[in-house]
C-alpha cells in the first residue's frame, strides 16, 4: 500500500473546489434561497430550528447517499410542494462547475431524484466525485463510540465513500444478496440456489470488507505520521474486528472468498434458526481507543468523545485530499458549541490545515469570534439568510 504523504503536500497539491453559490428551491424550510459566498469559511448562526442545518444536508447531497441526516428525499422537499431542487456552482483553479440535484414527487414514472453536472443530466451522485469530496460530522454522531456496531459501521461506510465513490453500491449488493440468503434458509431453497447465493454473498462481502480495511489501514497511517499526544483532539487507535475482516487481512482475495462461503454453507442450519446470517462484514466492529491514554473510547467522557470524534473525522479529511486530489468540503454542524475557545481556535488552525471549504453552524456568534478573516458569517432566520 502506498504511503500516505505529508500534508503539508497533499494539500497545496489538491484541488480546492470552493462554493461560490447556492440556490435552493423548495428545500425544507426555503421556499427560495440563493447565497453567493467568497469564504474558505462559511458559519451559519441562529436560534434552533432556524434552518441552518437544512443548509449543511442540502450540500451533503452532492456525496453519493442520502445526505447527512440519512433522511428520504421525500422528507426533504418543503410541504405542499411537488419537489426540491438543490444547485452549487463550484468555483476552482479550472474554473466554474455547477452540480445541481432534485427530487421530483409528481414526475410520470413516479418520484425520482435527479443529478446533473453544468446543466448536463447523469447518472447519479456517484458522478459528482469528479469534482467535490464531502465530509461531515453532526450531533447525531456524538454517541458513535457508546453506541452500536452497526453505527459504526454505517460511520465507517460514510468514511470509506467519501474516498471510494463505488462503495455505497457494494454495500446496497451485499445487504440485497444477504436477505436474498435468508429468504432461501427460510424457505428452504434448493441447495443449488443457495449455493449461488453464497456465492454473491462471498464475493461481495470480500470486496467491501477489502474497502473497509484499506480505508482504516490508511487512515491509520496518517493519524501515526501526525500523531501529537498534546494536540487538543487526540488521535485515534482503531481496528476492524470481525471473522470476514481476519481472513481478508490473512489471505489473497479469491482464497478469502472461497473460505467464507465454505463458512457460510457449514452454518446453514445455525443461520436458518437464527434467521439472519451471523458471519460476515455485517456483523463486524470499528474498535477505537483513545491513543494518548490507551483505553476504550466508550470509557472515555462525553468531552473526551466528543473531541477523540473531531480528530479523527479532521484525519479523514486530510486522507480524503491524499487518495482524491480533491481538498473536501467539510460540513460541521453545532460543533463550536461544544468546545472551549482553545480548542475552537485548534479546530479553526486545523480547518485551515484540512484546505478545503469548512461549513459551520452554531446558535452562539460569539463561538466563531476566532475565525480567520476571510471567513464569512451568516444569520439564519426563519427560511432567510443575512450576511
């Protein structure tokens, strides 16, 4: 595997895509919204419920997936209307880009979203990865180390797409194989069906597996090159722990693959009576620990968690420009608020470091007192903004 390079590197090496404007029609609380910016920084304030976070999702669309909240389209398009348009033109050292997204409710063939690239229709948000990377952490992510495997995996998942546009696909194919397997052990399918299905079941649960430990593989190669055990966001020591994850790591990928379907057709009748099938890259786990004290992140204080987070999605970020060229959009919602004006200057420094446009919320202006001077900062009110 390729070593990670310096950031110092990467970044005055990256293409830095910036938004220049953003037009919403229809979006959740904006009837109408168009923002012209000319910020490395961006802080949206104002009262809860005010918008500003509609703000964030609605640039989160321009990633493949269903934005930041993982809500569905449906829900985004503002009431008693027929859809959402979603526009940015992306200004960079080529020029101008404009990507624009939708959701139609009232379309012929039934609701349908919609991409396109300088007005140009295609064929999904897969495509917008040719000119923005995006990366983002919100509140809900706060419990990430205290809560499930499964959020971490779907964490981890967001981290892995943002460098690997295809992954999303492999991941919907593995999900769609796995239920197809439990239909047949339920159903008693012929064993020749289930043969296939294991078959698919291995291939895809390799492939996303490999993606998976490539992507902590690298990350961990950036957080040891950085490592500062006075930096006020620790960094992170993690692994992916799970039976698939041991054999990707231990043998070739066609040797993996054949070892865990063999797997899967000895556990057939536990799988049957369990009614889901209980090894493989679904039932895996991102362990992470506090790098500087050595425990687990889940013993560690909320403060602590909180921060441990922010360094590792700002490490993300960084990886993000080294394997894409592309410094990332960084959306970060209610995160000055969190943190004490120290370490909202360190986040400021580290902002600057990532190199890429940052988008901020916070109901406090007084948090974002430190901000560079080309920053901007905008008041959200009501469906509104106010520079």
């Amino acid at each position: 595997m390729p070593a990670v390079r310096e950031s110092s590197h990467f970044v005055s090496a990256a293409r830095r895509p910036r938004v220049r404007r953003l037009v919403l029609a229809d979006y959740r609380s904006y009837s109408a919204l168009d923002l012209s910016v000319e910020a490395s920084v961006v802080a949206l304030t104002g009262e809860n419920g005010a918008g500003k976070t509609n703000v964030l999702e609605a640039l989160s669309l321009f990633a493949p997936g269903r934005g930041l909240r993982r809500a569905e389209f449906a829900e985004c398009v503002r009431a008693g209307t027929g859809g959402f348009s979603v526009s940015a033109a992306l200004a960079g050292a080529d020029g101008e880009t404009q990507l624009g997204t939708g959701y139609d409710l009232d379309s012929a063939a039934g609701p349908s979203r919609k991409c396109r690239i300088d007005r140009v229709p295609v064929g999904s948000p897969r495509d917008f990865a040719d000119h923005v990377r995006i990366v983002w952490m919100t509140p809900a992510m706060d419990g990430l180390f205290a809560g499930s495997a499964g959020e971490r995996r779907r964490f981890l998942d967001r981290l892995v797409l943002a460098v690997d546009s295809g992954h999303g696909a492999r991941v919907n194919a593995l999900e769609r194989a796995l239920r197809n397997r439990n239909r047949l052990l339920e159903t008693g399918g012929e064993p020749a069906w289930l043969d296939a299905a294991e078959r698919e079941t291995a291939e895809l649960g390799v492939a996303v597996t490999a993606a998976r430990l490539e992507t902590v593989s690298r990350l961990a190669a950036l957080v040891a090159a950085e490592r500062d055990d006075a930096s006020p966001f620790p960094w992170a020591d993690f692994a992916l722990s799970g039976e698939v994850e041991a054999l990707v790591a231990e043998y070739a990928a066609l040797e993996a693959e054949n070892r865990y379907r063999a797997w899967l057709a000895a556990n057939r009748g536990r799988d049957a009576a369990a009614g889901r099938t209980l090894i493989g890259p679904q039932a895996s786990d991102l362990v992470v620990r506090h790098g500087p004290k050595q425990i687990d992140a889940r013993a560690c204080s909320t403060g602590e968690q909180k921060a441990l987070l922010t360094g590792l999605v700002l490490a993300h970020a960084k990886l993000t420009t080294a394997m894409s060229g592309i410094a990332p959009l960084v959306l970060l919602d209610e995160i000055a608020a969190h943190f004490d004006p120290a370490r909202r200057r360190a986040l400021f420094a580290e902002l600057a470091r990532v190199g890429g446009q940052a988008w901020l919320t916070g109901a406090d202006p007084a948090a974002f007192a430190d901000l560079p001077e080309d920053a901007k900062v905008l008041r959200v009110e009501a469906g509104r903004i106010e520079g």
